[in-house]
C-alpha cells in the first residue's frame, strides 16, 4: 500500500517581495538549539560549514535581525528571534498534523482504489492520540486501507451513531471520574448493540516547562494571578477531563487565564508551552517529553475504539483486532511513555468494561448503560 506523507513549510516574503522557503534554515536553528554549536549542527544535518554561514547571512538579511548568536569559545545559541521562528514552525506542525494526516489518509485510500480497486477499507473515527497514530502506522506497513480522520471524543461517537465510520476512538477516565465521563457519554453507549476494542491505557498530566518554575503542582494552582494555562477544544475528552478536575476543586474556568485557548492535539499544547506562551496545559506525557516538559500525572485513562458487533466480522476490523493483541504492536504501544497496551486488542462488552457504572444504571435510570 502506498503511503502518503503531507508536511508543512514557511514561506516568508521579505522587503522587496522578497520569498524565501524556510525548511532548511529552520532544520539548521532546531540542531544549532540542540547542538550548541554551528560546526557540529553542520555535520549533523549534512551541510559545509560555508553553506550554513550562507543560510544564517540570508535569514538575518530576510528578517532585519541576527537568528544566531556566535561568540568564541563559547558555540553557538539562538537569538530571541531565532527561538520564536523555530518554536513557531513546531507550534505550526503539532496544530496541523492531525489535519494533514487525515488528509493524507483520504489520498492513500482514493489511490488505493484506483490501483487495486479495493473495496474494504477500514474507517476509523477518532480522538487523536499516540497510540492512534502508531496504529495508523502498522496499519500501512501491514498494507491494509484504512481511512483515518481525527474527530474529539463526542463527534467521533456521533459519527459512530450516523453509520460514518467502523470504528470510533474515545477516552475514559478511570477510577472517581469514570462516572461521570459515562453519563457525558451515555447518549451513544448502546451496551446491547455495541462492542469495545481496548487501544491502551494512557496517563494524562500537567505539562509545564522543564524545572516548572512556576511550581505548579496540582489544578488548584491554575487559578494562581501569575500562571497561564493553555486548554484543549470544547469536545475533547481532555478538556472534559479538566472540567472534571476543576468541579472535584471546586474551581471555576472563568477564574484560570487562558482556559479559553483551545488547541487540537496534546502535542499542540505542548508546543504553545514550549515556546512559552503558557505555563501549565493538561496532555499526555509522550506530547510532554517530545517538547522536553515536565510531566505531572494526574489522571489514568483507558482508550477504547467502540463499533457496533456486527462489524466486528468485517474482514479489515478483524485484521486490525488482530494486530492490537499481537505481542509486537502491545509492545509498541507500551514503549510510549505513560502507555500500557497490555490489553491492545482485548474486545470487551460495555458492561464488562464499566461493571461498577452497569451496576449505577440499574439506580439511576437516567444513565443508560
């Protein structure tokens, strides 16, 4: 099966309609930050020493200001202006990846159609996540059509409920948020018609930067006047996991500067961190390490992709089962940091998975499970 890949790229026009592509340049800054050192950062991406010097001249002449700072003896650092052309292009990347991806998904199905004329193509619906991708990756290796767009939690289950996709990818807390993550859901459980298929278990946590020197601890600490927070989109079952948070502290939104700053994808959040433009944001912790933050474990979660059970006879849905219980893919799952796949795979009954909200239900009419 053919695989697409869909990047992104900055174009930036300069005095004199000047236009430069910037993705060298910018490959050049990410190692100069990592390295220190211009000569080393050289080698490390397989440009001369020259041709560097010529790219760092360009972009100074392109933006009016020095992107690199030398000084003998002492390597090479990014000036201010430098870090936030750099902590832009991966605030770029983080919030248009999930977009591009699906995209790219779209493309590699409408080829493969063409070419082989095929006709079962799985469908998948889901809240984006690191395991989600790594399934979408094995899926491709293992040259089976599967038509991935990400949605939040609640347009995933819908689009479920319209008969759009095979599979819908959503997320649940475990433990005292459980119950009420369930009655947000309920209106799309049907326990009799539906079945769940286990992905991982995943912690989420606050993401702060390295040496969290705002010294954030828990959420009572995002009502602080000096603490910016940087949230998820309305829908999202993490932002439905923070509201949670904040009703257990008896916090208000309202109160928390910067609740109202949506991002799409954990690793978004962590981007907007990184390049500090907030303190504090809720996420999972493979997005937290990927932008070096300290990570804060506030809740464990299980991942579930749900279908109706007769779907699970399709050819491209047993395939797929079969590669989450596979020993290397439970293995790939739980080399993600703060994931456990060791029930990747598993097929569960609603009841099954949430005995202890089958048993509430049968109290309270009102959750229909």
């Amino acid at each position: 099966m053919l695989k697409i890949s869909i990047g992104t790229h900055l174009q930036v026009t300069g005095p004199g309609a000047r236009q430069r592509l910037l993705p060298q340049l910018l490959v050049l800054l990410a190692t100069v930050h990592e390295s220190g050192n211009l000569r080393e950062a050289c080698g490390k991406i397989g440009v001369s020493y020259r041709h560097a010097w010529g790219m760092i001249r360009d972009g100074r002449e392109l933006f009016g200001a020095p992107l690199v700072a030398m000084s003998r003896g002492r390597g090479a650092t990014l000036t201010s202006l430098g870090e936030r052309l750099l902590w832009a292009d991966r605030r770029i990347a983080a919030r248009l990846s999930p977009a591009l991806d699906s995209l790219a998904s779209e493309v590699e199905v409408e080829l493969e159609r063409a070419l082989r004329d095929a006709k079962v193509v799985l469908r998948i619906h889901a809240s984006h996540g690191f395991a989600v991708q790594t399934l979408r990756d094995y899926l491709a290796e293992q040259d089976i059509p599967i038509d991935l767009k990400y949605r939040d939690s609640a347009e995933a289950l819908a689009s479920l409920q319209k008969a759009s996709c095979d599979l819908a990818g959503f997320h649940v807390p475990v433990g005292e948020f459980q119950a009420p993550a369930l009655e947000h859901y309920a209106r799309w459980l049907k326990p009799r018609a539906h079945r769940l298929i286990h992905l991982a278990k995943r912690r989420q946590g606050l993401m702060v930067a390295a040496g969290n020197p705002k010294h954030i601890r828990s959420a009572r600490d995002l009502e602080r006047g000096n603490v910016t927070f940087v949230n998820r989109q309305p829908g999202s079952g993490t932002r439905m996991l923070l509201d949670l948070l904040l009703r257990k502290e008896r916090l208000d939104g309202r109160n928390i500067s910067g609740y109202n700053n949506g991002e799409f994808t954990h690793a978004a959040v962590a981007a907007y961190i990184a390049s500090g433009m907030a303190d504090v944001g809720l996420g999972v912790e493979p997005a937290a390490r990927q932008f070096n933050l300290e990570f804060i474990p506030v809740a464990t979660e299980n991942y579930f992709f749900i279908c109706d059970k007769e779907t699970l006879r399709l050819p491209a849905v047993e395939q797929a089962i079969n590669i989450m219980s596979s020993d290397v893919f439970r293995a790939r799952v739980s080399k993600l940091p703060g994931y456990e796949g060791a029930l990747s795979g598993t097929v569960l009954g609603i009841h099954d998975a949430f005995p202890e909200a089958a048993k509430s239900a049968k109290r309270r009419p009102a959750l229909v499970l």
